[in-house]
C-alpha cells in the first residue's frame, strides 16, 4: 500500500484550494440536496484537506463521514476539519456499495481516482448510482503539465511519467490521467449528468517549495519508469529547479448529478 506524508498533503494544501472548480460547487449548490443534515463522505480524506475548502462553502449543518485506510491522516483530518460533526471510517474505499452510502448527500474525493483501478472507479459510480447521490470527485491528474520555459525534453519525461502513473502495482493497473474518462463513461451509462471542469495547479516563485517537491517526485517516477532517462535527468532537474520552476501541473474535477 502505498501512503502519503501529511507535509506532502499540507505543502499543496495552498494550490489544490486556488485551483478546485469553485462553478462546480455553484452548480453543487443549485442542486436540491438532502440538507437534514448534509451528509458528506469524503473518501480517501487524507488530512481533511478538501473538508476544509469545501464545508464553509457548502453552508448550513453538516455532517462529515471521513473515509482513508491510513489512520494517522483520519486522526488529523478528524482533528483539523472543523465547523461540522465528523465520523471516521477505516479502510479501504473501493469496496464500498451503494447500501454503504444509503443516507448521503454527497459523496466526495480529492486525489483520488487516479490511484485507482477501471474497475475500482467503475465499482465507486455504481455505488454512487445504487445510492442515489452526486459525486465531486475533484484533482484527478489529467497527464499534462507545461513549463515556462518549454524544453524539448519535457515531452519524454512527461510521457515517462504518465506511463508510470498507468503502472501496474500489486496485480492493479492503475488509471492514472485515464481516471476521469472512465468515470465520466460509467457515470453517463448509469443516466447521470456529467460536468468536469479544469483544475490546474499555477505553481511560480509564490509556491516554490511545492513547485521543487513536486518536480522532484516527477522526475523520479519517470526515471523509475524510463531508466534511459537517467543519465539526463540530473541535469534536466538542475536547470528546471535554476528557473523556479514555473509550471501549470494539470488537473480535472467532475461532478456527476442524478436525473
Ligand atoms: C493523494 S492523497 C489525497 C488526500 C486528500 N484527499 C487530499 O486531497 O489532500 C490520496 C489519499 O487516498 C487514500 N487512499 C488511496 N487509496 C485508497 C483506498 N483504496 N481506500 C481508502 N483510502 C485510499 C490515501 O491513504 C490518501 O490519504
């Protein structure tokens, strides 16, 4: 199982809030949803990260179901997320059927989809499906990032990159930037409407300690994937972390309503 530092987690706390799709919780708020109270599950919460942005935004009495199989994260996201009651699961999310998640308003997830399986995700939109409630599912990596400046070895590392994120691990083929087509298709064939919306990471000198971590980790996985992609890459980091970095890291966010 592979886990995530919450200093990881709170160093792009900042840039997942400045680009989540603020139409899409516009559009959230159009929506007649089951306020007695509201009811959110947040599946695979990490710190709380998205509770945080999301709760005051929401309005009104809520009542969050924080769902993550690492228990040190729900212990800080249960800590940390305030202004609601909150409920902790331990576990693994993708078995979760829509009996589990009778009763909610909304279910939600951050960051998440991309580290699942086809049929992980198609098994999540069934759930959603089977109970009746919209879907937020926001910063799945969409497998693009831009550089300023470009370089032409920026499209090796990136497509090495993206490989690493489709790798198998443990027998599971993970969907990486392929994570929110599959969702929109399975949501769509259960009769849901469809919104996705861009939520790009804008990192400059303001965020350079995420732009260099971030890069880092980048690199590293392309290398793991492309060991040919070794014998440059020190120099290829040395002259990205030179120029900042500055670059737009692409993400996509999706909500899915019932008719
Ligand atoms: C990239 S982190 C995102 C955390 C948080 N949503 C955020 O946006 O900061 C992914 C989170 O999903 C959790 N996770 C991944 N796969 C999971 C699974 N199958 N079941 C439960 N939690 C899972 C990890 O433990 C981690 O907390």
């Amino acid at each position: 199982m592979s886990t995530f530092a919450p200093e990881w987690l709170s160093l792009r706390e900042k840039a997942d809030a400045e680009a989540r799709a603020l139409d899409l919780v516009d559009r959230l708020r159009e929506i007649d949803l089951n306020r007695d109270p509201l009811v959110v599950r947040d599946l695979g919460c990490g710190t709380g990260s998205l509770g945080r942005w999301l709760a005051g935004r929401l309005g009104g009495p809520q009542h969050w179901v924080l769902h993550d199989r690492d228990p040190r994260l729900l212990s800080i996201a249960a800590a940390t997320v305030s202004g609601v009651t909150i409920e902790t699961h331990e576990g693994d999310v993708t078995g979760l059927t829509g009996a589990d998640l009778a009763g909610t308003s909304l279910v939600t997830a951050s960051a998440l989809l991309d580290l699942l399986t086809r049929e992980e995700v198609e098994g999540l939109v069934g759930a959603c499906a089977d109970a009746g409630c919209p879907a937020l599912f926001t910063l799945s990596v969409a497998g693009r990032v831009e550089f300023d400046p470009a370089e032409p070895a920026d499209a090796e590392f990136e497509a090495a990159f993206n490989a690493h994120q489709r790798r198998v691990v443990d027998g599971r083929r993970l969907l990486g930037p392929d994570s929110v087509a599959v969702a929109v298709e399975a949501f769509e064939r259960r009769g849901a409407e469809v919104t996705t919306s861009p939520s790009p990471w804008r990192l400059g000198a303001d965020q350079a300690a995420l732009a260099g971590e971030w890069l880092r980790g980048w690199v590293a996985a392309a290398v793991e994937q492309e060991p040919g992609l070794a014998a440059e890459a020190p120099d290829y980091l040395r002259r990205k972390l030179e120029n900042g970095p500055r670059v737009v890291v692409h993400h996509t966010d999706l909500l899915a309503v019932p008719r």
